[in-house]
C-alpha cells in the first residue's frame, strides 16, 4: 500500500490581535494510506481543521510540503464540511449536481449521478426542495451526497457530525464506513468526540494544543464492526483521553 498524501513539515501561523502572530501548527510530519481511514482529534483550537484545509488543497498560505500519490489531482478530493454549506437559493438537486457542472460533466451523465446519490443517501423525495425546508441530519446527507456525487478517491471531513442529534450522527457514521467499504476512498477526517474517532478509525492522529504538533499516532486495532462497550474500547478511550491536553 503507497501513500495517498505525505505532508512534511507543515507549518501555519495566522495574523492575531494587534498584528500579532499566531502559530496553529508547527512541523507536522506523515502520512496517509490509499484506502485508511485517518482521523485527526486534539483539544479546540489545536490546528486539526487547519490542517485538514491545508491537506485538501483548500488553505495555501503555510509552510512545508503536500504531497499526493500519482494519479490523485485537485478534482479526485471533496471537502464536507461542518456547517453543511448549501447554497441556499438551489433545491437538493442543485446542490449535489453542482460539482458535476463545474467540472463539464453533460446533463445526461450528471442526471444519472445525482439520483443514484440522492437515492443512496434516502433523500429521493426530496430532490426538489431548498435547503431551509431540510432537517440539520438532511441538510448533512445532502453535503455528504454532493461530496461524494463525483466519486472522489480522497474525502475530508471536518467534524461532519457534530451538529448532529446523536441518533442522526450514529445514523450517518453507519452510512459513511458502508460507503467508505464500497467505494475504498482515502477518509481524512477531524473529529473531537473520542469515542466517534475509534469507531471509524484505522489511525488517529493526536495533535497537542497551540501549535499543533504530533503527539501520537494510535492504530487503531479493533475488530470491525467495532463494539463501544468493549474492554478494548474502553482502554484505547482512556488511552486517548490522557493524550489530550486541554
């Protein structure tokens, strides 16, 4: 198996308060499997978003180098994002198809593609409406199916779940390790909710607190489908939880 991304050295720092500098992220270093299910966790404000926007191409103002395996390009990556970001003024439709339109694909092909999304996600009657009519859990399948309408080899995700009931968030997890399974994409995702880390996980990265910094990489062994209230899951939460540091 040959990495799909490699970052060496990853450095960011923002402008702060007064012209100060922030650094988010100092001299991050890995690398990420074609086909792993990765996930970044460490406390609020550690860099694991920045760092996700960096990897997928969406940040370009840092230090450092990324790296993808031959063959992945900037059209192979989807980003889903935590606040859904629907454009509001288009119907469900609209939205999962727009990807498609913007990289010329012909109406026939793009028809096809949305209703097998739509379809996939339990959204089909509701193709013709607008984002504001949809619950936050439908308004996240619909940010999940217009990510993955182009059948992407790489998916990030910043805490796409978080938003979430729990019912709708343990709902959606379920769907997305069945896709993960069907399709065998790269996941890169961030989380902050532990036990959701080692329930989708092959690796978790740690990230300690400004500047974000490698801790600790875990593997993530557990048998899948992977059982919550195991023995095992319980030592590898503790495990994680004295990782991170406030």
């Amino acid at each position: 198996m040959r990495p799909a991304i490699t970052l060496t050295g990853i450095s960011k720092s923002f402008r702060g308060p007064h012209g100060t500098s922030v650094q988010a992220v100092q001299n991050v270093s890995l690398q990420i499997e074609e086909g792993e299910f990765f996930v970044f966790v460490g406390a609020s404000g550690c860099g694991k978003s920045t760092l996700l926007r960096i990897m997928s191409g969406l940040e370009k103002n840092f230090e450092g180098q990324v790296d993808y395996a031959d063959g992945i390009f900037h059209a192979d990556r989807s980003f889903v994002f935590q606040q859904f970001a629907l454009l509001p003024w288009l119907t469900v439709f609209g939205n999962v198809e727009m990807p498609l339109v913007a990289r010329g694909i012909g109406e026939q092909e793009r028809r096809h593609a949305v209703t097998a999304e739509l379809k996939r996600f339990g959204l089909e009657k509701f193709a013709g409406s607008v984002p504001h009519e949809l619950s936050g859990g439908m308004r996240q399948r619909v940010g999940l199916a217009r990510a993955l309408v182009t059948n992407p080899k790489i998916l990030f995700l910043d805490e796409p779940f978080s938003e979430l009931d729990s019912f709708t968030a343990t709902a959606l997890r379920k769907d997305l390790l069945q896709i993960w399974a069907e399709r065998k994409m790269t996941v890169v995702m961030v989380s902050h909710i532990v036990p959701e880390a080692l329930e989708l996980s092959d690796r978790i990265a740690v990230l300690s607190p400004r500047p974000g910094q490698l801790e600790k990489i875990i593997i993530n062994t557990l048998p899948r489908p992977r059982q919550q209230r195991s023995p095992d899951f319980f030592r590898l939460e503790d495990e994680m939880y004295g990782l991170i540091k406030a």
